[in-house]
C-alpha cells in the first residue's frame, strides 16, 4: 500500500516570523500525529517561498534530524516533516539571473519540489517539456519531484480533461520517474470549488493508466496527489478514496489546525 502523502504549497506567503511559527506548530503537531498514529501517520511536506528554505529547515530538522535521503522517491520517518520548493531551474549552474537549480535546494536540505503547477504552466508559460527537463534535473539532485497537471474549466467542458491529464503524463514525466503526480484541476484552484468525489475517482483511473503506459508496471508505485481547494471538511471523503494517496494543499496549509487536521484525516484513511 502506497503510503499517504500531505504536502503543503504555501505559494507566495510567508514572511520570516510567520514562516518560523507555522513551521513550529506543523512539526509539533507532525509528532504527536506520529505519537497517537504510529506507521500509520501521513508523510508531510513543506513547501515555503525560496527565501523561507533555511529558516523553515532549521525548525524541522531541530532534534529529529535531516530529512533528506539518498533515494530519489524520499521516504521520511513519521513524526519528521520534509521540506519543498516550489519550483527549480533546469540547469545546475550558470548564467540564470534570478532562478534556482535543484542542486541549490538540496543544499539547503529540501527533500521535494513541485513542478508543473498550474500557476507557473499559465503564468510563466511553462509546457510540459519544460516540466518533464525539470523533473529529471530534480532527480538527479536527489530530490523529489512532484509534477502537478489538470484541466482547465474550457477543457473540462468540452470533455477533454481525460485527454489533457494523459497528454501531460506523456510529456511531462521523465523515464525513470521516481516522483509524486498531483492532479489539480484548475478551475477547482484557489476558487473554493472542489472537484465531486465521482470526478476525482473519474479522472484518477486514466492517471493511473497514463502511468503504466509511460512507465510500465513502475507506474503502479507513483503517488497520485489531489489538489484544488482542499480542506478539513472534504479531506477525509477525498483520502478515503482508495485511487488517491494524499493531497496538495494550498491555502490551508497557512492555517496549522487547518493544515494538520488534513493530516490527521490522512493516517486514519
């Protein structure tokens, strides 16, 4: 059974004071979750801004060790929290004003990065080759990819999502994927709509079909995220569908009872 997976995308929040509070509380609850849920406790993972990177990992790993592994598909402890990016340059080094490589955010101790979201395919013009260079470049750091795809509202409409999402595989996944994918569908984004239940377990049966064709029977062992608007209340009937490993979280996961709530839903699913 592929273990659940809560990952929090705080986007562009956070500065120093904030950022260290919501870090304290996150890994303090992530204990006690460990403490009452045992091997049943959901992996969590903090995504913060670039600037937040050192500040937050200096909190997680405080008494409980670095989260980082050698593997590309980082496994943590329950109780430790993992830390992510938000993005990744797909060189290593070089002449990129203003970008950063997977190799700079391993040295800072992330663990994961999100790669594809929608808000950087739309709004920085990122295509699914991009994506797919990205990903391996993250691999090769030792970090784990989470590559995100979804449907806009036209698509969906049209009855193209299925289509659209299986496209994004084939494209956006390198061989040799050792990551995370998160469906997020986007009109579900930051809108405060949220995708049925039937939708969801609808659109995860050709994901994970994509899967197996880009990956052949690997495919079965990539993680399958739901992202769009989640919180505490859909949380439980999302995790509770046997198709979906865990959650990307967005503007709760600003929120620590929020935050943690979706995680405690998560190791009882």
């Amino acid at each position: 059974m592929r273990r659940r997976l809560v990952v929090g995308n705080w986007k562009m929040h956070g500065l120093c004071a904030q950022s260290a509070a919501l870090a304290r509380g996150v890994r303090d609850g992530a204990r006690a979750l460990a403490h009452a849920q045992g091997m049943r406790a959901a992996e969590i993972v903090l995504c913060p801004p670039f600037t937040q990177l050192t500040n937050v990992h200096r909190l997680l790993v405080d008494a409980s060790g670095d989260a980082r592994s050698p593997s590309n598909e980082t496994t943590l402890a329950p109780g430790q929290v993992g830390l992510g990016a938000q993005d990744c340059h797909v060189g290593s080094f070089g002449a990129y004003t203003g970008d950063v490589s997977a190799a700079m955010l391993a040295d800072v101790g992330a663990t994961h990065v999100i790669l594809g979201h929608s808000e950087r395919r739309l709004g920085h013009g990122e295509i699914d080759s991009l994506v797919r260079d990205k990903a391996a470049s993250a691999m090769e750091a030792g970090l784990t990819p989470i590559i995100c795809l979804g449907e806009t509202q036209k698509e969906r409409e049209a009855g193209q999502a299925t289509a659209r999402v299986s496209s994004q595989i084939m494209r956006s996944v390198p061989d040799g994927f050792a990551g995370v994918i998160a469906y997020e569908p986007i009109w579900a984004i930051g809108t405060g709509a949220a995708a049925t239940l039937d939708d969801i377990a609808a659109i995860a049966a050709p994901i994970r079909t994509a899967l197996r064709e880009r990956l052949g029977p690997a495919g079965d062992d990539v993680r399958l995220l739901y992202g769009g608007s989640v919180t505490p209340k859909e949380a439980p009937g999302i995790l509770g569908l046997g198709a979906v490993d865990g959650v990307l979280v967005g503007g709760a996961s600003l929120q620590i009872e929020k935050f943690l709530a979706i995680a405690e839903a998560a190791g009882q699913a």
